[in-house]
C-alpha cells in the first residue's frame, strides 16, 4: 500500500487509566472520514513510553482492525532495546501493519555504525517495511544522510524515514544520497510544506489528530502543484502547530480533541495537563481556526 500525504501520529485515549478502546475506534473512524492518508499507533503521541507491551500490542491490533485496510497502518515498533524492536516489530507484522515506524534508539547514545547495526538486526528478524524515525530532540542521536543512505543500500527492509529535525539542509541531502524513491516524510509540522519542495511525499503528524482535513489537503495540493492552495493551508495549520507544542506533545493534542468532544481528557505521568495560561492559548487557536 503507498505510503504518502498526511499519516496521523495518533494519540492513544484513556479512561479511567485504560485504553479507551471505544473513543480510539470513533477518532480512528473519524480521521478516516476526513480523508486522513494513513495512521500511525503507538508513536510518541500515543504515549507510547508509558504502555505496557501488552497495551501496545493492543492498540496496534485495534487500529488495524478498525482501518480494515482503508489506508496504511504504519505500527510505532521501536525501542532502545534492540530486542524488544524485534518482538514489536513481529507483532506488528503479525497483526497486518503496512510498515513498522522504528525510531533510532535513545538514551544509548549509540555511534552511526551501531545504528545500522540495530536495523540490520531487526531486519534479519522480521521482514517489512521499515520507516526509520530520526528525532534527536527526543533521542540525542541524529541519523546522518549518509547512514539513512547505507541504510537504503543495505537493508531493503528500509523503504524511507520520518524526519523530524526541522533541518532542511538535512532532509535534502537525505533525497539527494537516496534518490527518489526512498519515502521521506516529514516528522515537524512546522516543516511539511519546504519538505515537500525538496522531495518528500507526506507527513507523520500531529497536528491531524485535530485537523486531519486540512493536512491532508495541503499534501494532496502540493502535488497537484497548485502551490498557491498549499500554501494558505500551511499558514492556517502554522498557529495550530504552535498550539500543539504550547507544552509537550501529546498534552495540547488530547486537550484540543477533549475540547472538540473526541475523547476524555487523560494522559499518564510524567505527562500532566496544560497550565490554565497555555490552555488560554490553545483555546484562541482553536476558535480561531472554527474548530471549536
């Protein structure tokens, strides 16, 4: 299935501590209903650090069976420990996931070389496809364009990657070591447009949690090259995108989705809610787009 425009990073809802299985089959319902391009469970927005490998395992399978091959399914797979990237990349190959999203490890540290190693050894496991997930802010280690090309030499697994940089410089010399048709998504809302100008072809984002419509429509103009379209939609998503990072994602994405009545607001620790002067903010940019 063709892996391109606007994928939700889903948030994953709570109720009372648990997975809200029924509010998550209603959102991914919803997103679908909007036109969203695809989705993607268990990445950084659905808090993925704090589910059990039992919870994961679950909300993967309850996505792909609601999507019920709709649109592609790519299933959050990744961990710092190279062993469990395994076990969760087979779930999700298992359960019928279109790809598998494997961010780089974090709190390791490990060198350029170590990172190929770690996606060889998921590859030699389990065969997928692969988008590999490179966010320093939250990893303190950058996958270089030279190692994303190795990489797509060396593992076929490897079909394209979620960058989230925010470098320019960076994602170009990514499409300029890989070639075209290796699938580079942005992974920074604030980015999509310029992403797109350079070579890619989509988003993982979080801003379609509240506005799936519109970033879809802003890819899918982009390439119909009617520039003048996708650009008025990169300017009205820009204050949402501030929005959305008012405080750590995923805290303003559920608040804006409880307030549009999609789910009840929960999230886990270390997560907390928005300070009452943030949520004053996410309010005006909410109203402001008519989306409350």
């Amino acid at each position: 299935m063709q892996i391109r425009g606007a994928l939700t990073a889903l948030v994953t809802p709570f109720k009372n501590g648990q997975v809200d299985e029924e509010a998550y089959r209603r959102l991914i319902e919803w997103q679908i209903e909007q036109g969203i391009n695809g989705l993607v469970p268990c990445g950084t927005t659905g808090e993925s650090a704090t589910l059990s490998h039992e919870e994961h395992r679950n909300v993967i399978s309850i996505c792909v069976d609601q999507v019920k091959g709709r649109v592609p399914v790519i299933a959050g797979a990744g961990s710092n420990n190279t062993k469990e990237a395994i076990e969760l990349t087979r779930h999700a190959k298992e359960t019928g996931a279109d790809a598998a999203l494997l961010i780089t490890p974090y709190y390791n540290k490990p060198t350029q070389e170590g990172l190929v190693a770690h996606f060889k050894a998921i590859a030699a496991e389990v065969s997928m496809p692969f988008i590999v997930y490179n966010v320093p802010g939250r990893t303190s280690v950058n996958l270089l364009p030279k190692t994303v090309a190795r990489m797509f030499r060396e593992i076929p697994e490897v079909k394209g990657i979620k960058e989230a940089t925010g470098d320019l410089k960076q994602v170009s010399e990514v499409m300029e070591f890989c070639g075209p048709e290796f699938i580079l998504l942005s992974g920074d809302d604030f980015t999509v447009l310029p992403l797109l100008a350079v070579g890619g072809v989509g988003v993982i984002s979080v801003v379609s949690n509240i506005c799936p419509s519109q970033m879809a429509r802003m890819c899918t103009a982009f390439q119909s090259c009617d520039f003048g379209e996708a650009r008025k939609l990169h300017y009205f998503l820009n204050p949402l995108n501030r929005a959305m990072f008012i405080e750590t994602n995923p805290v303003p994405a559920k608040t804006a989705l409880t307030k549009m009545g999609k789910i009840n607001f929960e999230v886990r620790l270390p997560m907390v809610p928005l300070s009452p002067e943030h949520e004053r903010e996410l309010d005006a940019a909410l109203k402001n787009a008519g989306l409350v």
